[in-house]
C-alpha cells in the first residue's frame, strides 16, 4: 500500500449480513418492493442451496441469484467469486440491465471477511468492483445469545459500517439498551439504529458513525471476547503518506490476526495543500485508499482500530514513533514497535 488513491468507475458491493434469523431476507424484500433497489444486481448465499430466500425475494419482483451451498466465507473465492464474475460479463453483453451496484444477502452463517478480502485483493475483482457499506442484523430477541454462542456473529458485528437491530416489537424493553452498549464496545466504528423503514443503504439518509476523538483505550468487554480493544489514533497535522503506508504495511503484515479492524482518514499534503484520505481494512487486507471530499477533516489523522489480544499502549507508541516521529524512516518502521 504505497500508492495514492485514484477515482474510478468501479462498481460498489453492499453487504447485508446478520445471524440466522435476524430478518435479511425480509429487509431486502421491502427494499426491493419500495424501488430501492432498482439498479442493483441482488446475489443471495444460502448455506443450504435450497433457494429458498432467492424465492421469497422473487415474490417482490425482484431477480435474485443464488450461489453456494455452504457460507459465504468458504466460497468466496470460488463460486461467489465466480457468480460476481458472471454478474458482470452478462451486464457487459446486455444480458443484465446495466446495474450501478450489486448488493449481496450472506448466509446467517457467514463470516463476511472473506468476501471483504476477496474485493479488496483478488485480481479479477479488485479492478471492477470495491466494497461498499456493510449492513449487520442483530435480532432484539436473541442477540445477546448469539454472541455469546456464535464467532461468526461477533465476525459479522465487527464487520459493520451500520448494525440494525432487529424485531424490537417482540423483545424485552430493556433490550435495545443493553445490546447496544455491547455492539458499540466491539465496534465502535458501526453506526447502531433500530430497524425502520430507512434504507441502511442509502448514506444521505444514514451517514456513517461520527468518528470519535478520544485517543486509543482498552474497551472493557466480557473476557469471552477475547481481549478486543477498540479506540482512536489521532494526529492534528498532516503526516506523510509514504511513512505511514510503510508502517501500517508492516503493522499488518506482522499483527494482522490480531488487528480486526481500521477504519478513518488520514490528513495528508497533496502538492502543498492538506487533503484527507480514507483507509478500511479489515484483518491484514487493506481496501484500495479513497480520498475524502473537499472540507472533511482535512488536514487531521483519525484513525479508528480494534484489535484482539495487542496491547492499545504497543500500537500507539508504534504510531508516535514511525509515523509521526522523526524515527520514522521505514527501515526501522518495524510494526508496533
């Protein structure tokens, strides 16, 4: 990751996932039925092959794909890969209306990094296509089970741009509180709302969380989550993008297991004049860099990180040091320090 962004006219992936149960069938369904999916191409992952909720999307007039008979995560580079592949030759030849998006509906139980890796690095892929927003249902009624129970639930959690909690009519009032609080301590990174009738999708009518702007912390969290930490890198002044390319290059490459997710901006100097860039990464890939509209942060680095089981102290002296420090060459920028 050496390279400045660059725009192109690459065609966004939305994710919707959730555990099993969770309502992503029903979501798509009143999304397609409301228009709001007019110009997406709809792929469904069912870990049975059954399609069953292919049909039930087609009751709303909508045409739905069917790939896999396991998760997502087993197959995306394969039959997943193979179907986006199909997706887009046909819409090349007219075979498919010319779609703007494709928006894929994952098993409950799928771990959706795998596709998330897929996009951002397969060398098919990663020159059509580039990840969009993921979406994470989190059912009211037996969330807080299922993360207590479930890796892949947890995974799809800390995968979300945005967690809609589901099925708030048949759970305990104090429900939503009390899941919410959990969600946001995994992922702070993830904007949290209740199911309406809102399209999750559309960021003019849900923008992304705010990022916050306290420095990086442990967040307390129940030991069966193994040490996640989450919290924020910040920096005031534009830094060089060389620099810290080459360190979160290296931080990857030796912690990558253990950094779950980064998501933020980057205030950079672009000929002279600051300017903000985009980084997402999740586990050691990291998405091709985006720059960030005119007026946003420019200027300032915040960087939101969640890791597992590294210390938060290790990764901010790494950052001080290699990044913003003058004993940042990249020969000694040896990933969290």
């Amino acid at each position: 990751m050496t390279a400045l962004p660059t725009e192109g006219g690459l065609i966004r992936v939305d994710v919707l996932t959730g555990f099993l149960g969770s309502g992503k069938t029903s979501l798509v369904r009143r999304l397609a039925e409301s228009g709001a999916l007019d110009d997406a191409a709809i792929l469904v992952n069912e870990f049975a092959g059954l399609g069953v909720d292919q049909g039930l999307i087609g009751l709303s007039g909508a045409t739905a794909a069917l790939v896999g008979d396991r998760c997502l995560c087993c197959v995306a580079d394969g039959s997943v890969r193979a179907a986006l592949l199909g997706m887009l030759e046909a819409r090349a030849s007219g075979r498919l209306p010319p779609f703007a998006r494709i928006l894929i509906e994952t098993s409950g139980l799928a771990d959706p990094t795998g596709l998330l890796a897929a996009l951002a690095s397969d060398p098919m892929l990663r020159p059509r296509l580039r990840a969009g927003r993921v979406v994470t249902l989190v059912d009211l009624c037996h969330g807080a089970v299922t993360l207590d129970e479930s890796e892949e639930a947890i995974a799809q959690v800390l995968a979300a741009d945005i967690v809609l909690l589901t099925k708030g009519d048949l759970a305990e009032p104090d429900a939503a509180p009390a899941l919410t609080e959990r969600i946001a301590t995994l992922n702070p990174i993830a904007r949290i709302e209740a199911a309406t009738g809102t399209d999750p999708f559309d960021r003019a009518a849900l923008p992304d969380q705010s990022l916050p702007s306290r420095r990086f912390h442990a967040a307390p969290v129940a030991p069966r989550h193994g040490q996640v930490a989450a919290g924020v890198l910040l920096a005031d002044e534009p830094v060089e993008w060389a620099r810290f390319a080459a360190w979160l290059s290296l931080l990857l490459h030796r912690h990558g297991g253990a950094i779950l997710r980064i998501k933020g901006r980057v205030g950079i100097l672009a000929d002279g004049v600051p300017a903000s860039v985009i980084i997402q990464s999740v586990r050691h890939v990291v998405h091709t860099p985006e720059h960030a509209p005119a007026g946003d942060g420019e200027g300032g680095t915040a960087l939101v990180v969640i890791t597992r089981a590294l210390s938060p102290e290790r990764l901010v002296r790494s950052f001080d040091r290699h990044v913003l420090g003058a004993a940042g060459e990249v020969a000694q920028a040896r990933a969290a320090g």
